[in-house]
C-alpha cells in the first residue's frame, strides 16, 4: 500500500459520495415508489 494512498478506514475526500445505497436508474428504474 502506498503512502500517497490514505487507508480504507478513513473518511472519502471531498466530493466522494456518502456511504449508502448506489445511485439507482431514478424514477424511471424499476422502483416505482412515488408512482401509483
């Protein structure tokens, strides 16, 4: 593992996307929550 890298455990940079579920297809996937 390289100096330059920061370890796993620590928290993303800057624009990084939080921890959670990935990005879905949106409205239009096939999770229709909000429609009838």
């Amino acid at each position: 593992m390289s100096h330059l890298e920061p370890p796993i455990a620590s928290p993303p940079p800057p624009g990084a996307q939080p921890p959670g579920p990935a990005p879905g297809p949106g409205p239009s996937g096939p999770t229709p929550s909000h429609i009838p």
